[in-house]
C-alpha cells in the first residue's frame, strides 16, 4: 500500500510539472508558434522580455500582492 501511495504521488508530482517543462522547453525555441521540438534554439523571446518598458514596475507589484496575499493566508 505505501508502493501505490508513492506511484500516486510520483504521477502527480510527474503530471503538474508537465506543462511547465514542456513551456520552457518551448521558450527556447526561435518560431512564433508552438512547435516541440522547437526547430531552431535561441533567446530571442528571453531577448525581448528584457527590452520591454513597464515590466520592473509590474514585477514589483506582482511581488507586492504576492507578499501581502501569502501574509493574509499565513494568519
């Protein structure tokens, strides 16, 4: 029984982190659209994030609400 507990956990554990390899996988790649295997890797989207205006100020208040919602469900 604690065989199945393990297996269940380890599919679980297997089944959510899925998407998010699967997703950096694919923001490595150069297309446009969705393709795996990603025909060509590079840094462009990486490249792009970096040069975006208005993306500091909006990581800063996503990390505030973060901060501030972890803080609510901790009391």
């Amino acid at each position: 029984s604690q065989y199945v507990v393990w297996f269940i956990a380890a599919f679980t554990v297997v089944f959510l982190m899925t998407p998010l390899v699967v997703t950096i996988a694919v923001s490595f790649g150069s297309s446009t659209v969705f393709t795996l295997p990603p025909p060509d890797w590079s840094l462009r989207w990486y490249e792009r994030l970096a040069g975006m205006r208005g993306l500091l100020p909006a990581l800063l208040v996503s990390l505030q609400v973060a901060a501030a919602s972890t803080a609510v469900a901790l009391v």
